[in-house]
C-alpha cells in the first residue's frame, strides 16, 4: 500500500545556506529507495487552519520504505541543515486503497 512522507514548513526560511546545503545534499543523494516526488513547495490555498509556509509530499510503495528513506545514512546527514533552516513538520500518512 503507498505510503505518503509529508514535510510541512511552518514559517519562512531563516537560514537560506542551510536551506540551501540541504537541498544540494539531498538532490545527491544515492539508493535504491522508489520515491516520486508529488508536491515540492507548490502554491498553497489554505482552507481550513493555519497555512504552512511550505510542503513536500514524497509517495513511496510502503511505510517501511518511506522509513527507510527518512533514516537512510545520507538523508540523516542532510537532515540537520534542514531543521536549521526553518521549523517543520515531518510524518509519514499510510495511503488509501479502494475496495475492488
């Protein structure tokens, strides 16, 4: 069943060099992880709440492979740049398959 990794950006960036770092480090990134990238910083119309700054949703084939992604060697290498840039959100949403 797919699996949805979504990443919400709750305020402006505030360090655009780490921003930055972790953009270059995770386009470089290297495995075997099957993700397709569905939302990455797309125009937002809040309906309800308050709106995020920003949002990535990756689609991976399961859960499991959306974890391991997340906790692949080189993600986490990446990761701190990102959580210095800004304030975020990350979590991981099980898909949803009709009924045959």
């Amino acid at each position: 069943m797919p699996a949805y990794l979504i990443v919400t950006r709750e305020e402006p960036i505030q360090d655009a060099d780490a921003f930055n770092e972790y953009q270059s480090r995770t386009r470089k990134m290297t495995g075997e992880h099957k993700l397709t990238p569905r939302v990455v910083y797309g125009d937002i119309t809040s309906l309800e709440g308050t709106k995020p700054d920003g949002m990535v949703m990756l689609e991976f084939p399961s859960v499991e492979e959306a974890e391991a992604w997340y906790n692949d060697p080189q993600y986490q290498e990446a990761l701190p740049f990102r959580l210095k840039s800004s304030s975020y959100r990350a979590f991981i949403v099980e898909g949803f398959q009709p009924p045959k």
